[in-house]
C-alpha cells in the first residue's frame, strides 16, 4: 500500500511499515494483556465493519463559539476543511501548517523527520494495532509547527453527519517555550480513529482538551503519542460523554529531565453500550520528572470503564514522582469499572504511588444536601457534579467549562 | 406548633431500639433545651425528626401543626420549616457552599411556590447574614465544610439556618467546640432568630449555652427516655451534680 498509485512519496515507506506490522501482530490475540478488559473486537471490528445503531440525538450539541477562540480547524466526515487552514496560515511568522496531504507529498516538508517517530517509542512493549492501522489507512489530518515561544489557544472541531470511518493523522510540533492549548471537540454521526502526536521541546507549555459529546454514534479511538523534552510542561485531559466505546490511550515519553505530566479524564456513561477506556502509559526515561494519572467515571444503566495504567521509571530516572489515581462512581449496580494500574520501576529513589477506589454516592453526603431541602434527584445531580470536580479544576477556561457543564446536566436531566 | 408522641425509633442498621417513648410538645415561639449523658439518644432523636434513612419509627408519631410528618422525605420536612444543627457537620469535597446554599434555599422557596432568587438576589441575602455571623465570604467560596475548623463548621451551620428561616430549629451541641466568641456570636444569632412563631430545641451539655439562649424548659433525657422536665433551674442543677442522681 503506499499514498496513491501515481507517485512515490516520503510517506510511502511508514505506510509500508505499518502495514506489515499489522499484519504481524495477532490483532486477535485475547490472551494479551494488552486487551485484558475489552476485546480487540469491540474496537477493529466496529471500527472497520460494522455500523453500530444510530440514535439521533435531539440536543443540539455544538458549540458556541462566539468571542471564544483565536481560530478554529475543521474536519467533516472525517474531510479537513482547507479553508479553515487559512486563518491559521496568516500567522506564518508563528506558526507552520499544512494538511496532512500536503505534507507527505513534499518531499522537503519539516514533518518527514518527526512523523512517526513518538509513535516508535509507544510500541514497547505493546505494538497498539489500532494505531498501527492508522498508520496505513489515514490520509487526512493537520500537522502543525508552533514556533519558538509562540503562544496560541485553537479548537479543532470534528463534525460528523454520516456515520463515516474517519481515520485521521495529527502531528504537532511544539518548539521551546511555547504556551498552547488545543481544545478538540467530537461531536455527531461519525466514527473515529485518531493518531495525535506530539512533540514537545524544552520548556514547552502544552494543554490538550478532547471532549467527545454525547452525540457521537459510534467507535472512537484516539491515540496520543507525546515525546516530552527538558522541563515541559503537558496536560492531556479526556471528556467522555459517548455512549458507544471509547477507547483513550496515552502514551507519553518523557525523554528529558524535569518534564511535568498530567493525564485526566473524565467519563459518564448511562447506556449498556458505553464503554470508556483509558489505557495509559507514561515513562519516565530522565530525572526528576512528575507525572499524575486522574481518571473518574461515573456509570449508571450497565454502563462499563476501563483503566489500564502504567507508570514506568527507567534507572536512570532518579527522583521521579509518579501519582495515579482512579475512581469509579457506579450509579446502577449493574455497572463495572475495571482497572488495572501497574508501576515498573527500575530506580531506587523514587516516589510513586497508585490508588482506585470505586463506589456510590454517599448517603451521609445525600442526607446532608437533603435536610436542607434539597429534593433526592437534584441532591444526586450535585453530588456527581462534584465528583467530577476534581477533573474540571484542572481546567480554567470558563467556557469551555460551561460547555462540560452542560453536557453533565443534559446527562443528568 | 411541633409533637412527638409516644416516639420508639429502632437504628435499622443494628436493629436497636434508641428511643423509647418520647412525648414533646413545643409551642410557637419556646425554646426547648435536652441535656442527658452520652448514648443517650439525642443525636437519635434529632436524625428521626430530621427524617434520616435508617432511624425507623416503630411506635408513635411526630407531628407539626397537627399533621403527621413521618411520610415526608428529608428535603420535604426542611421545606415545611425544620432544621437541624448537625453535631459534626459534614465536608463535602466538590459542592461549593454557595451554590449549595442557593439550591438549598430555592429548593425550599419552589417546594413553597415562592419565587426563586436569582444569584445577585441571593448572595445579598446571603452576605448580610454572613456579616452578623462573623462569617468570611472568602471562606464560603470553598467547597461545603472542607478544611474549615470544628468552630467554623458549626457557624456555617448556623449561618444556614438563618438564612433558610426555619420554624422549627433543632441545635445538637452546636456549642462544643466554639471558643469564647464565637459561642456568643452563634447565641446571638440564635436569638436574634426568636420569635413568636419560631420554636426551638436545643441538645446541650453545658449550662453555659443556656445563659445566652434563656430557654423555657430543660429536659433530661436517659435512655431513650425524658426522665425529667423543669425551667432553666435543671441545667444549673445538671451543671454542679451531674446526672447520676436524677438516673437513680
Ligand atoms: N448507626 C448506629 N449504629 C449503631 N448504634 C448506633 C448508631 N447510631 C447511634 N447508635 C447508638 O445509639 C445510642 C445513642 O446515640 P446518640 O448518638 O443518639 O447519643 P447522644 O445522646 O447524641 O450522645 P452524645 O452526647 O455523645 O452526642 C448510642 O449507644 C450509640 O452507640
Ligand atoms: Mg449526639
């Protein structure tokens, strides 16, 4: 397989690759750990053959905008819109961008020495199919260079009308001292599966918003590959509203010394279809880096959450600080949360700690909201906003909050 | 006015009887005071009245103004007037305290088909009651209770009756744990909350709350049981006695 039939291009050699890699690896092999508690099924097949049932929603769920954003990039069906590039180009002292079939059929294109790389690093000791498929079946995206000590708030809005596969490749690379926060929102009939990755130089400051809407009809797979050089700086935060199977990995190398890290996420579920996965791997190759895992679902109506968590120190990486944490709030009792967080670490002077705790509301909790006349429903609905509280004070950007909000009440009315 | 009649409340989780047969009647505009050892069932009593799952009224029926309240969830009894002081008050991690105080009122107001107040309504409301309290707003802007003292929590407790302007005031030893002042100030509030159809029951160990909240009659409780009832006399002889000798 290679980009089209007429002429060679850079990209054609990665294509190649990840192909004869998917080839290799036993997408089905259920006895991988990897796959502990969700089939590969659930996600390739879904992905590549079946049409999971759409149920249109009523809500209207986009988003306003107005007064919000610099800019904004968009994808429909799963197609980048070039013309919403344009805005983005005017800044071209700042900022490089291109499509992502521009970029791989230049020849001299600054991406040909970063583009896979931060993915290469990911695939110890798992080889991740689903990305691997992405390397051989995407041919849309936006990659994008921030240059030095940019700084720069974007949205990238992914529509999606048709229930289409949508198999796009992201690349964004981050110079030193740059301060950028990507806000993607997902919403509509559309199917997923995303490779972002990222490339962040020194000092760089990065904060990476994803909020899948509840509207989203079918399988959403979003893979971020991070490289993380000295001292910077990345916040990944996951919003899962879906109904249908999520699955979220995260995957960030953080090569030098003094980087901080945060992975978070929060995920509600309320159908027996929805299944949120956070499978996350954050590796700890240099001194003194930080790094903390927060993931919180709250499940109701046979709803099912997956946390694969790993933090690994490498022997060099002395003085590193390691935090994970994740918490299940089962509303129904006919929900699960699985989780499986997991350290290996291979110096002697660090500091990490791992904890899951799973239950219901409170009653103590309930009463007290209660006795000051708070109805049973509404006294709920304050109780589960408040357990996802410690996701939305990662973020302060009030309307973006606002937007989450929303989604919570609607999922709560 | 508020009754408890012939009250027998079993603790469903152990399936213990706590209270035993207890008769109160509270007029408009009194104020009751209960002293009585430790385990005595007073907190009991308060949690039943409040309507907490899992105080199981076996026998006996609590009433305000003639009608029965034991089918009332909790938020439905709060909404018809009555409030109770916890005595440990709890923190919840993620409810703001406005926002809960706001929901709480507006909750009550539409239970009541009262218009509900809109934000800058509600915190002018709020911040002049905060201000006769000696409450901070500051310190509302923090989540419900967590990382206040054992003296602030009991103020916001407080602090929240006066503004949802109970009927019915139950205070379970909202003055363990106040310093000087602040007891003051917390009886100052209270008093300044009296009036001719507001009635209150106060849980107490000390007699010195009682010389700031002048009450119209002390009650012992023991075992689930009121043992004795005088004027505010009892709590002074509680005071230099003890209660071994009204147990005997
Ligand atoms: N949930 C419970 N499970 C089992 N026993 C309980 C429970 N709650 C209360 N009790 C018991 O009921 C009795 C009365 O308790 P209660 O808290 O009402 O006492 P109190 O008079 O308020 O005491 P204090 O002065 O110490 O506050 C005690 O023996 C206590 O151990
Ligand atoms: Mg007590």
């Amino acid at each position: 397989m290679c980009f089209d039939n007429k002429n060679s291009y850079w990209i054609d050699s990665f294509i190649k690759k990840y192909e004869e890699s998917f080839k290799k690896v036993d997408l089905l092999d259920r006895k991988s750990e990897y796959w502990r508690f969700a089939s590969p099924s659930i996600w390739y097949d879904n992905y590549i053959n079946k049409k999971l049932p759409s149920e249109k929603q009523i809500e209207n769920f986009s988003f306003n905008y107005d007064g919000m954003t610099d800019f904004f990039i968009k994808f429909k069906d799963g197609m980048l819109d070039i013309s919403s590039l344009t805005e983005l180009n005017k800044d071209e002292k700042n900022i490089e961008v291109s499509s992502y079939k521009d970029a791989v059929t230049n020849e001299n294109h600054w991406s040909s020495k970063k583009f896979g790389l931060a993915q290469t690093n990911a695939e110890k000791p798992y080889k991740r199919p689903l990305a691997l498929f992405n390397g051989l079946d995407s041919r849309e995206g936006v990659f994008i260079k921030f240059k030095k000590g940019m700084r720069k708030k974007f949205h990238i809005i992914y529509e999606g009308n048709e229930q289409k596969k949508s198999t796009i490749r992201n690349l964004f690379d981050f110079e030193e001292d740059v301060d950028i926060t990507i806000i993607e929102h997902f919403y509509g009939d559309s199917k997923y599966n995303i490779v972002s990755e990222f490339f962040n130089d020194k000092n760089s400051k990065i904060e990476h918003i994803k909020i899948i809407n509840q509207d989203i009809t079918d399988t959403f797979i979003y893979h971020l590959f991070g490289n993380c050089q000295k001292n910077s700086n990345i916040k990944a935060i996951n919003f899962s509203f879906s109904e249908n199977p999520v699955r979220n990995e995260v995957n960030l190398h953080l090569e030098g010394p003094e980087c901080n890290a945060t992975v978070a996420s929060l995920g509600f579920g309320q159908k027996a279809t929805s299944i949120c996965d956070n499978t996350v791997f954050i590796s700890h190759q240099e001194e003194s880096s930080k790094s903390r895992q927060i993931i919180k679902n709250a499940l109701s109506g046979g709803a099912k959450a997956i946390f694969q968590g790993k933090i690994y120190v490498s022997s060099v990486a002395q003085k590193t600080d390691g935090y994970q944490m994740s918490n299940g709030l089962i509303l129904t009792d006919n929900c699960q949360f699985l989780v499986k967080p997991e350290l290996e670490i291979y110096a002697d002077d660090v500091v990490c700690s791992h904890g899951s705790i799973s239950g219901t509301l409170n009653d103590d909790h309930l009463f007290y909201l209660q006795s000051r006349g708070i109805p049973l429903l509404e006294a709920q609905k304050q109780l589960i906003q408040a357990f996802f509280a410690e996701i939305l004070n990662e973020i302060n950007d009030e309307k973006v909050i606002n937007h989450i909000q929303k989604q919570i009440s609607i999922k709560l009315a | 006015m508020f009754e408890i009649q012939n009250l027998h409340v079993n603790i469903s989780e152990v399936d213990k009887k706590i209270i035993d047969g207890i008769n109160l009647k509270i007029n408009p505009g009194e104020v009751h005071a209960i002293m009585g050892p430790n385990g005595s069932g007073k907190s009991t009593l308060s949690y039943t009245l409040s309507g907490k799952d899992g105080y199981q009224v076996i026998n006996g029926d609590i009433k305000l103004d003639d009608e029965s309240i034991l089918e009332l969830e909790a938020d439905e009894r709060a909404a018809k007037g009555i409030f109770l002081a916890f005595q440990y008050p709890i923190e919840i991690p993620g409810v703001g305290n406005l926002s809960f105080m706001r929901t709480a009122l507006n909750s009550q107001r539409k239970y009541n088909g009262n218009s509900e107040l809109n934000p800058a309504e509600f915190l002018k409301v709020l911040k002049e009651k905060a201000n006769n309290l000696n409450i901070d707003m500051e310190m509302l802007k923090r989540p419900l209770n967590v990382g206040f003292s054992g003296g602030e929590k009991k103020r916001n407790e407080i602090l929240q009756m006066a503004l949802l302007e109970p009927r019915f005031c139950v205070l379970d030893e909202t003055d363990s744990g106040l310093d000087v002042d602040a007891m003051k100030q917390v009886s100052n509030g209270v008093n300044s909350l009296r009036s001719d159809n507001r009635s209150f029951l106060i849980i107490t160990h000390y007699q010195r709350l009682l010389n700031y909240i002048k009450p119209d009659f002390v009650h012992i409780m023991a075992k689930g049981k009121i043992i004795k009832t005088a004027g505010p006399e009892l709590a002074i002889e509680v005071e230099e006695h003890g209660y071994t000798h009204l147990l005997t």
